[in-house]
C-alpha cells in the first residue's frame, strides 16, 4: 500500500536535472553542470577567524535559540552591506533565511493559494518553478533576452492574467546570465505600481559581476518610483559570494509580508542557524567583503572569457549566446547550422559520452520549453579544463 501522500506532491517531479547528476561522478568528467561556486574560492581563514570571533565574543548568542526574524548583528551588518548598495533599510526591514530559497519558500506558502497565477521569466530558476508548484501556483512564463524580461510582454500577461506576484532574476539571471537593462528595471516598476503587483527580485548573483556594475537592483531603483517601494520583495543570499553551506539568505519586503512570513519561518526551522548568523556577521565586521567580492570577480570573469572564446572557436555557428557580464552561466542556443543537432538533450547525452557534462534547458521553462537550449557554468573549472570541456563538447556535437 501506498502511503497516503499530500495531493500537492502531484504538482511535482523530481528534477530531470538531479538524474544527470549522477552520472557526474563518472571518472573524467568535466563537469559545466552544476550552479555551485567554486570551492577553492572560499576565502577559508576569513570564515574560520569569523567563527572564532562568534565563539569567543559572544557564543552566549551564537549557540543559543534565537530570534525568528534573524540575529540582530547580523541583520544590522545586512542593512549596512545592502545600503553599500543604495538601498536604505533598517535593520529590522529585513529577515535572515536559511539561504535565499528559504525566502523563495516563504514566499510560496505566504502568498499562494492553489490555482493562482505567478509570472516568471521563461527560463527561470528551476527550484523556483518547483517550489511555487508544490504551493500550487499556475505559473505564467514571460519571454527574455539577453536584457532580461521583455516587459512589453510581461504587461501583456499581467493585464491578462492579474498574478498573485511577478518573480524575476534580473542580475545574471539563472540560468540565463542575462541582465535586465535599467530602462526595463524602471518599466519593472511601472508595472508593479500600474497593476499594484508584488514584484519578487531574487538577486543572489548581483555582486558577483565582472566588469561594469550592473543597473541598481530593482529595489534600490524603488526610492525614485513613487508607491513602489511597498510592492518590491527582494532576496539576497551570502552563498555565491561566501558559502553556500552556510545557509545565510535574506529577504527585503514590505513589513506586513515580513511578519507574515516570519510566523510561517517560526514553524519551519524557528531561525536560521545563530552560529552561521554570528559568523557571516563577524565576516562582514571584518571588512572582509570587499577583497573576497573582487577575487571571485576576477577569477570567473576569466573563465567566462575563456568560455566565451572557446565555444566560439569550438562550437562556430552551431550555437549562439550572449556573453554573460557577471554571475556563473551561459545560457546558448543550439541553431542546427551545418546539419547539427538543435536537441539540447541528445547533445548532452552525447558530451556525456565525451567526458563532459552540462544541463539541457528544458526544465527552467515553467512553459512551452525550448529543447534547443543549455545552460553552461564556468565556475567551477579552471580555465584549462574549461578549453578541454569545450573541446570535447565540439567532438560530441
Ligand atoms: N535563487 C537563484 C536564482 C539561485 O540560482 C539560487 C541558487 N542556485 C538560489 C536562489 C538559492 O540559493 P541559496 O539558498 O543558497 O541562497
């Protein structure tokens, strides 16, 4: 017998992405899979001193039950790193969540009943898609390119089918690496004021960009659009830049929504871990941000490059993409030139074949997919299995 699982488990499936997976741990794979940081960046006597500073100075709050909303040290260090950002926020206008997709869940089980419609970028997050689903949402897909959403489309959709809230990665969007131009980001705006529709900015990737800064995130960009500031939720995560396995996210909302998904958290895990809190607050007290933001930079902008210069030489016109200005995909398009395959999926059967590994871009759309797509991360490998893995994805295709 069956156990008698909840209806919602139907709207779901485990990822396609989780099977490719495991062949990963195959010998010789090159992997351009996963969406990790790489772990050799991980600035390990920053964290470790920071630990420490937790235990010795104040381990009365760092092993201790703590507070739902957050660890006030650390929530004031999150107000100062996002004012760094141009965006004013007290302490108290922000919540700690284990990592940003906790407040993705929160957000989910704060605003969506079953059957209700949310908009997001087609392609968009993937866990995204899934943990929306799992709460029942209708998810609506709005078409991008390489400058983010199309918002002429995105009013079209929003007149036509009034979501309960729009969910956007506008900075180096995962997977699409692409970047919302400002003049989208201010028609952002527009629309959220137009339609009074919460707008979510999942933004985990906006510091790691490798040049030019991109546009101020949607959020800071509230202060100059009358009303909208109350309609922008926006999630930050330490896990790209700092650690993923610290588990330390944040999200930036109207109060009635902070309180409403505090009292959800309470139920959930109570609060974030206080001894990762009292850590990354320690890390940022140490003014250690800054030097860690430009190394991460300027590694994986040379990877990108790399990448980029690479599939060009390798792959011709066989494919097209856009080169990403910071965070950690490309996001490409098989054309079929020259006869070639446009299945992203028996393409990746095939680089398996090769020894090296990428997902197809199928599951990040919520709509109708475009199987020709692949999303490639260069984050994880140095420049020189880079060119060897782009190499071997020319011999496969
Ligand atoms: N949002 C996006 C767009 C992501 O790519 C990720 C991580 N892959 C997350 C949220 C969740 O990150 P974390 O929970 O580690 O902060």
């Amino acid at each position: 017998m069956p156990l008698p699982f909840a209806d919602r488990l139907n709207n779901v499936e485990t990822s396609a992405i989780r099977e490719l997976f495991k062949l990963l741990g195959k010998p010789g794979i090159i992997s351009f899979a996963g969406g990790f940081p790489d772990s050799a960046m991980f600035d390990v006597e920053g964290i470790k001193e920071a630990a420490n500073k937790a235990l010795t100075e104040e381990a009365g709050g760092a092993l201790q039950y703590g507070a739902t909303e957050g660890y006030n040290p650390l929530r004031e260090q999150l107000a100062a790193f996002m004012g760094s950002k141009g965006v004013t926020v007290a302490p108290d206008g922000l919540i700690v969540t284990t990592g940003s997709q906790q407040a993705l869940d929160l957000l989910g089980k704060t605003m969506i009943d079953p059957g209700d419609k949310v908009i997001v970028e087609g392609p968009t997050f993937l866990a995204t898609i899934q943990c929306f689903r799992l709460y029942g949402a209708d998810l609506v897909s709005a078409p991008i390119d390489a400058n983010g959403v199309d918002t002429d489309e995105l009013e079209k959709l929003m007149a036509e089918h009034k979501p309960k809230f729009v969910y956007l990665i506008p900075t180096f969007g995962n997977p699409s690496g692409a970047m919302l131009s400002l003049e989208r980001r201010k028609k952002v705006l527009a629309l959220a004021v137009k339609y009074n529709t919460l707008v979510v900015e999942d933004d985990p990737y906006g510091d790691l960009y490798f040049n030019e800064a991109p546009p101020p995130s949607i959020l800071s960009l509230s202060k100059d659009v009358p009303g909208s500031r109350e309609l922008i939720a926006h999630c930050g995560s330490m896990s790209k830049v700092l650690s993923p396995g610290l588990r330390v996210g944040w999200m930036i909302a109207p109060a009635e929504l902070l309180a409403k998904a505090t009292m959800c958290k309470q139920f959930s895990d109570a609060h974030t871990s206080t001894f990762a809190q009292a850590t990354a607050a320690q890390y940022l007290k140490a003014g250690r941000m800054p030097a860690t933001l430009a190394k991460v930079r300027k590694a994986y902008g040379e990877r990108a490059l790399a990448m980029g210069a690479a599939l060009k030489r390798e792959l011709g016109d066989a494919i097209e993409f856009t080169q990403p200005q910071g965070g950690l995909f490309f996001w490409a398009r098989l054309t079929g030139a020259g006869g070639k395959t446009k299945d992203a999926g028996e393409f990746a059967k095939r680089a398996i074949n090769q020894g090296v590994a990428f997902v197809p871009g199928a599951p990040f759309f919520a709509g109708e997919p475009d199987v020709s797509t692949f999303r490639l991360s260069f984050a994880t490998a140095d420049v020189g299995k880079i060119e060897e893995g782009v190499a071997r994805l020319g011999k496969a295709l």
